[in-house]
C-alpha cells in the first residue's frame, strides 16, 4: 500500500506501503456519494469528435511534489484535508480526512475521568474504494496506531488511558469496513496537554500523517 499525500488501519493488515509522490491522482468518488446519476452517459461521437481523436496529442508532464513532513517523517495534515492510501498498483485502498479536533468533548454518559488530563477526540469522513484488499480483515481506525505528543514533543507513553468510555457508540466509527463503503464517526484519545500533536501510523506504513491540537 502507498500513503497518497496531497501537496494537496480494532486490526487493519493491507499490502506494503510506500509512500507515493503523485499529488495530482484523486481517489474515486466516495461510495457515499455516488448515485446513478454519476455514471457517465455514453454519446454518440461526432463527425469532428472521431478526426480529432485521432489526431495524436501530447501528454503533460506529471507534476510531482513532496508534501512537508515533521522532523519524524510524518506527513503535515491540517482539518479538513485529505490523505489516504494506494495498493501496490496506484489503485485507491482508502482515503480519510479529519473534520474537527477538539478536546473535552466526550458525548458517553459512562465516560470516566481522563487518566492523562484531557480527552481529545478527531472527527474523520472515510471511503474505502474497491481495491481494499480484505484478505485479513478491512479497514478500520485503530487507537493503538497513533501516537502522541505533548506540548513539549515528548511521545505519551498511554494516549489510549481511560477514552474508551469517552463516546457514544452512536458516534464512534465503525469497527470494520469493506470496500467500497463511506462512513463519518469520531475516535478518541486520553492526553497530558492542550496542545501537541497526534500521529496516525498504520503498522503496513513506513511514516502516517500528523495532526496538531
């Protein structure tokens, strides 16, 4: 699997990942939004649409950047921009943006005291698109694939602590998902500080994506 950034995986086991510099390359549309309207209508060509393709054009030069990257090799994601990830043929897997990082927001009428201090809960909107290999299992957002940092860059040893009890279970994402299906929930974590920064690193992933709060 290749992490698609934009200069622009609970147990998720997918293909290798590399990381893939094509920042062009947009994911399919979402299976959630996708009707038959958005099939494309086939037409008859033309007189002038069948000569003019046959007249050979040139293709453009791929752009290609590198998105930026912390000191430890993640990529910067700020809410509401997209990331995901590609198989070992460039074929969308899954993509996933944040939409809100808050903290103190827990919505569960059994939630405890946060053990670290504050509880920090991301917002995310994920597809996952036909190539999502599911030989292991599909694709869900593990707690124990991020790692945090405090206000002074030092890593939290239990990010998880007490943020199972946290929220709802209406809110929380799903715990699997198969391909070619959308869903927008919520995951939590239990944190020092106010501010600092989280990091989502998939075990199949050589570096993930990172949030600051």
């Amino acid at each position: 699997m290749k992490i698609a950034p934009f200069a622009v995986p609970v147990l998720v086991l997918l293909a290798a990942c590399t990381a893939s510099p094509d920042p062009v390359s947009t994911p399919p549309e979402p299976a959630g939004t996708r009707t038959t309207e958005s099939q494309p209508v086939e037409e008859e060509p033309s007189e002038e649409t069948s000569a003019a393709a046959e007249e050979p054009t040139a293709e453009p030069s791929p752009v290609v950047s590198t998105p930026p990257t912390d000191e430890r090799g993640d990529i910067i994601k700020v809410v509401g921009e997209l990331g995901g990830m590609t198989d070992a043929n460039d074929e969308w897997t899954v993509d996933f943006t944040a939409t809100s990082i808050s903290l103190g927001t827990c919505s569960s009428s059994f939630a405890e005291p946060a053990l670290n201090g504050h509880y920090l809960v991301l917002a995310f909107d994920v597809n996952t698109h036909p190539a999502l290999d599911t030989t292991y299992g599909g694709f869900s957002f593990n707690p124990y694939d991020f790692v945090v940092f405090d206000s002074n860059n030092m890593r939290v040893n239990d990010p998880v602590g007490n943020a199972y009890s946290c929220l709802d279970s209406t809110e929380t994402l799903p715990q699997e998902m198969g391909p070619s299906e959308s869903a927008s929930g919520k995951i939590a974590f239990d944190v020092p500080t106010e501010t600092g920064s989280i990091a989502y690193r998939p075990a199949d992933v050589d570096n993930g994506w990172t949030w600051s709060y």
